[in-house]
C-alpha cells in the first residue's frame, strides 16, 4: 500500500476511533504531506478490539519500511494489538487514548478515575444480526461531550456522519499492550469528558512514554482542535522512529 523508500522517512498510519471516521485527521494529514512523510488513513471497522486489529494488521503488513502508529479514543486498544509482532513498527502515538492492559477493556481504565460522562450520551443501541449492539452518541448531546472546543456547525456534521462502535468492541478485554515494548508518546485534552485527563495521566506514566502533553482546555478531540500540536507531536515520534 505504501513505499517509503523513496523519503526516507517512516510511514505514519492514522487509525481513526470510535463515533468517527478518518476525516478527522485531515488537517494532520495536509501537514505531514506537506513535510514528505508517507500517510495511511485507515478505515476502522469498530466492530471488535480482535477484528479491527486484524484489520489494521493486515494493512501494516502491505507497508514497507518503519511504521508509526497512531490513534486516539478506543482504537489505542487496536494500535496495540495490530502492532504485536511486527518489528517494523517503531513508534505508537496515543490521543486522547484508551490504553489498557492485558485484561482491561475500553472502559476498565476510565472507570478508575472520576470525570466521563459518555453513559447517558448514548443514544438506544442498535441490535446487529451477529447479536452485538451498535452504539452512537446522541446527536443533540454529541457536541458537549465529544467536542465543545471546535465550531457548532462542525460539531453538527461530526454528529451526523459519526460511526457507530459496538459495545463488544468497547467491553472487549486486552490480550496486549504493546507499550510495554514498543516507545509511545502520549496526547490528551485537559477536558476530556470521555475518558478523563487523570486516566490519561495514569496511562501515559505506566507507559513509561516518551512524551506526554496534556493540553489546557482540550476535548476528547486535540486531533482536530488541536491539530497542529498533535501532529507536531507525530512528526516528532517519526523522527525518533525513521
């Protein structure tokens, strides 16, 4: 899918998370782009931490040449199970990340701290033929959850378009944490309503990462509304990666 051969430089893969989709990463993409480095947005399923995993995996292993990770929300989860085994993957970025251990799900991590309010954002799930639910967050309530730190008719068409996740991929126990091998660097909103900033505090020091930025005023969105300092911080991985 990707040679990177020709630049020298790592191929950064974007997997987006749960209640979006890759479009969120278009400012970052312009900007690494722009500076020469190879870019993969890839589509997640959001089906399960197993089956988007494998999925990304798969897409990783159509890559030639160093690899760095990134994701935020759930699909940390799924950068660490996709990376599991594959040396070529030199770096993780986690924004705003669920990053658990062996045995911990999406929920395990952030439920230790106080501060997420995504229980009564959830609109009624939506029963799926293999028996798991698709779950979205209501529309009317997605801004001030998910993003109040970027424009309301933004925040509209991210409610509109977002995609669901199910709840066997949000409930869905770890079987790796590949931070425990591969250097990560950590991203988070200071008010970050999903998953709140201390969990994200407690993951990036268990991590043992490499760097860890909390932005003042940030949401459970700095990829977007914060776009520049993430990707700063992107291209700084992938030069320690390259």
């Amino acid at each position: 899918m990707s040679e990177n051969k020709a630049s020298g430089k790592p191929t950064i893969v974007l997997v987006h998370g749960a209640f979006a989709d890759s479009s969120g990463w278009n400012e970052i993409i312009s900007t690494l782009l722009t500076l020469g480095y190879p870019v993969v947005a890839a589509s997640n399923p959001l089906r399960s931490v197993t089956y988007d995993a494998a999925y990304v995996a798969s897409i990783l292993a159509s890559i030639k040449g160093p690899i760095v990770l990134v994701a935020p929300w759930y699909c940390g989860m799924v950068i660490s199970g996709a990376a599991k085994g594959n040396a070529r993957v030199k770096a993780l970025v986690y924004i705003c990340p669920d990053a658990p251990g062996v045995g911990e799900s999406a929920f395990d991590v952030a439920d230790r701290f106080p501060g997420s309010e995504i229980g009564p954002t959830l609109a009624p799930p939506v029963p799926q033929a293999d028996g798991a639910n698709d779950l979205y967050i209501q529309q009317d309530k997605f801004r001030a959850l998910f993003c109040p730190d970027v424009p309301e008719l933004q925040a509209r068409r991210m409610a509109t378009s977002q995609r669901a996740a199910t709840d066997v991929a949000l409930y869905e126990k770890a079987s790796g944490a590949a931070w425990k091998t591969i250097p990560s660097w950590f991203i988070w909103g200071e008010r970050d309503k999903l998953i709140p900033a201390a969990a994200h505090r407690f993951m990036a020091e268990r991590a043992n990462a490499r760097e860890a930025l909390e932005i003042k005023g940030g949401s459970h969105v700095v990829l977007i509304s914060y776009a520049d300092t993430v990707a700063a911080m992107i291209v700084r991985a992938a030069k320690q990666a390259g």
